[in-house]
C-alpha cells in the first residue's frame, strides 16, 4: 500500500529496518508484559517531574523565602543571593556534566546521585535550621536539583520514541504542574499534621523541609528504579574534561552548535521567550493585585485556577507538537504568550481577567515547555544530547537573571508610588512582550526539523541491550 505525501511519510518506517518494497509490511506486535514495562517505564519518568516540582513549588517559590524572612528574620539577599549563585554553578557547569554523560553513557548515575544530593541536603536543612549552615545546604540542593533536571530532560528519547515524543513530555510537563499544586497545597497540609504548628500558629517553615524532602525522595524512586537508559554509539571525543576549564568547554560547545541546523538560533530564541515566560511566574500574583486588584485569596485561586489549565496546555500541545511538529507548535504557543501579554496590559476587569486570562496564561504556560523540550529533542543528534541540554539548561539559567532584570528596571524607570500607578506595572509588562517578540522573530529562523530522519539517527544509534 503505498504512503501519502506528508506526516505520515515521515513517521512511516521509525523502527531501523529496512522496509521491502512489493509485499505487504508485517505489523509488529509488542507482547503485552513488553508494553506494561514500556508503560511502568514511561510513566516513572513522568512522575519525576511531579517529585521535583513539589520541592521547587514548596521550597524555593514559598518556604525558603519564609524561613529566611520569618523565622531568622535577616534581609531578602540571603534567601535571592543563594538561589542565583545555585543558578550560576549549574549555568556554568552543565555543559560539562552533560557531555562526562554522554560520553559515559551513564545519565541515569547522574540523575540518581543528582537526586540523592538534594533530597539530602534538604532534609539537613530541616534538621539543622541554623543561617549559615542552612544557605550552604540549600545551594547544594537547589544545585543537585538544577543539574538533575538536564540529565532527567535528556533520558526523554529512553522512554519514548519519535512519534510520541511531545506526548510522553507533555506528561511530564502536566504531571509537574500537579506537582506544583501539591507543593502548594498539600505540603503545608501533611507538615501541620505531623509537627503541628508553632507558637503563632502558623506551621514551622522548616518543618517543610523535612516533608517536601521525603515526598521529592519517595516519588522519584519510580523513575530511579524503572527507567532504562537507551546507550548510544558515540563519535570519537578525545577531548580532555575537567572542571577548571569548564568556562572554555561551555563556550566551545556553544560554537559547535552551529555545526548542527537550527540548533544554535533555536537556543538563542529560547533565551529570549523565556527570559519573559519566567519572569512572569514570578510578576503575575503581583500584577494580579496592584493592577487587577484582587486580594490576596483572589489572587491565590487565580494562580490554582490558572495551573489547573497548565496541566490542559502540557497534555494538549504534547498531542498536537507530535501532530504537527515541535516546530510550529512552539510557534503557537508563542502566539498565545503574546495574546496573554496584551490581554494583561489591556488590564480588563477582574472577572475577565479571571476567567479568560487565567486559562490562556495557564495553556501557554504548559504548552511552551512541552514544545521547546521535543524540539531541542530533534535538533539535537543522540550521542551529544546531554551536552547540548547543558547549554539548553544555561539558556534558561541566565534568562532567569535578566527577565527579573528588566522588569526591576523598568518599574525603576516607571516607578508606581511615584506616580506612575498602575501604568508602570503595564509599561513592565510590555517590556516582556518585546522578549516574547524577538523570541519568536528569531524562532522562524529556526528550520523544520526532519522528525523520521531524526528519529531513525536515534533508533540506529542505539547500542542493543545483551
């Protein structure tokens, strides 16, 4: 039977054999313990990204900040200055550690002791709250965490395969998002009930620690225990690695991206729409109430509203990115970030903002990671996939510095008590929305990828497991 011109031309042959022309394919069937293991396997990976969702929603979005603020009762710098200085270890050093795995073969090592690190550290944190000993434990956990997240991201390829690769990362992505209102909800629940609350009241900070690292440990044990990594032949790499000169190695990589199409403009384009997509994380419960004008608890069920349409965007966009591509995908996903941002600068009345702001910033939100995850997927070639996701997670490091960077100096520039009002919130808002707008200028640079001959590269490089 012959093939339609299309999508289905390129998915048609993704099992590395040779197809002879003039008798009909067999279809091959995969015996059902075969297909439980791929499922277990799967979704153990997905449910990693719950596990390290629940400690960055419960400690570093809520209760290290408290810790800091309300129970050692010090300046913002010491809760601010050691996640960035986490962020710049990992920045700089992730392309190192991605290409020692590549090498090795061995992600899954990385991953373990990557966890192993955190959940330890953490649980330190909660044993020993003390300011000194606490901000050097939580540089290593957030640390361990960060780095985890690359060679996590980059095992993608050994729990799937390339007609369902948006599918199983918009999994990961969604099951994340519950993660995240598990932190929010369910940690401080579980942590009342089990240490009570302190003399105001209100639940120990520190206490939470102790639980969010238990939950982080027992729900990662899944992907740990399950997950196989596929190992793949790998080009000759004679190149001397170590971590003195791990800042020339990064810029090294970064020069060899162009040696692969569409890679390199596709990393910068990332920078860029993520600078603004993180930083309104951070911006939107603000927003919310100097512009908006909701109270605190309208602005808390906003946030959980919003999430709950994140886990629809994963879900939704995993579907369509392996219907359509990553490619355009992405690019949709970018149109309705800036669709987000106008509606927010247009500062509509509550309920609106509510009810048709909440889902749109909710959809984009799960549907921009889902996408840019599959692509760097298929630009990237298998044997390099954790180098180059070292410098897909340095990407989104810095634009973790110079999102807020903008938005704090433009709210200088514009400053709201001085007179400025709501203007200034709005001006702030529209200074991300450029971001989002050369992101995606420069994301149309980027060509469309060849998902079958990708994905064969992949299935012929696979090393057989004996």
């Amino acid at each position: 039977m012959a093939i339609a011109p299309g999508e289905n031309q390129d998915s048609a042959n993704l099992t590395g054999r040779p197809v002879s022309s003039g008798r009909p394919v067999e279809v091959e069937t995969v015996a059902p313990a075969a297909e439980s293991n791929r499922f277990l396997s799967t979704f153990s990976w997905a449910l990693y990204d719950l596990s390290n969702t629940i400690y960055s929603a419960a400690v570093v979005s809520v209760y290290w900040p408290a810790f800091i603020k309300d129970d050692l009762k010090v300046n913002d710098i010491w809760y601010a200055l050691p996640a960035a200085l986490a962020a710049l270890l990992v920045g700089i050093f992730s392309p190192l550690m991605g290409r020692i795995s590549d090498r090795g073969g061995n992600r899954m090592t990385w991953l373990l002791w990557s966890t192993v690190l955190s959940v330890g550290a953490l649980f330190l944190m909660g044993i020993f709250p003390v300011l000194g000993l606490a901000v050097a434990l939580f540089v290593v956990a957030n640390s361990a965490y960060q780095a985890a997240l690359m060679f996590y991201d980059a095992l993608l390829p050994s729990v799937s395969n390339p007609k369902n690769w948006g599918k199983v990362s918009g999994l990961g992505v969604g099951l994340g998002y519950l993660g995240g209102i598990v932190g929010f909800l369910v940690v401080p629940l579980i942590t009342g009930l089990i240490f009570g609350k302190g003399a105001n009241g209100e639940i120990v900070n520190s206490n939470t620690f102790l639980v969010t690292a238990a939950m982080y440990g027992l729900l990662s044990i899944p992907c740990l225990v399950f997950v196989r990594e596929k190992k793949y032949t790998r080009k000759p790499d004679t190149a001397r690695l170590t971590w003195a000169n791990s800042l020339s190695q990064t810029w090294q990589t970064l020069k060899q991206a162009r040696q692969y199409p569409g890679l390199f403009i596709f990393l910068v384009s990332n920078f860029f729409y993520s600078d603004a997509v993180n930083t309104v994380i951070v911006a939107m419960g603000i927003y919310s109430t100097q512009v908006i004008g909701f109270s605190s608890g309208e602005r808390n069920n906003f946030l959980a509203f919003s999430t709950i349409f994140a886990v629809v965007g994963s879900f939704g966009f995993g579907y369509l990115t392996d219907r359509i591509g990553p490619r355009k995908s992405l690019t949709i996903a970018l149109v309705l970030w800036i669709g987000v941002f106008l509606f927010a600068i247009a500062a509509p009345p509550a309920t609106l903002f509510f009810f048709i702001g909440g889902p749109l910033a909710g959809v984009a939100l799960g549907s921009v990671w889902v996408t840019a995850r599959t692509l760097m997927i298929e630009l990237t070639p298998p044997e390099r996939l954790g180098e180059f996701m070292g410098i897909y997670n340095l990407t989104g490091k810095f634009s973790g510095v110079i999102g807020p960077l903008v938005w704090g100096v433009t709210l200088f520039l514009f400053d709201p008590a001085a007179g400025w009002g709501k203007t200034g919130y709005q001006i702030a808002v529209a200074s991300l929305l450029v971001l989002v707008i050369l992101g995606l200028v420069l994301h149309q640079r980027v060509p469309v990828t060849d998902r079958r001959a990708r994905g064969e590269e992949y299935i012929q490089a696979e090393v057989p497991v004996l």
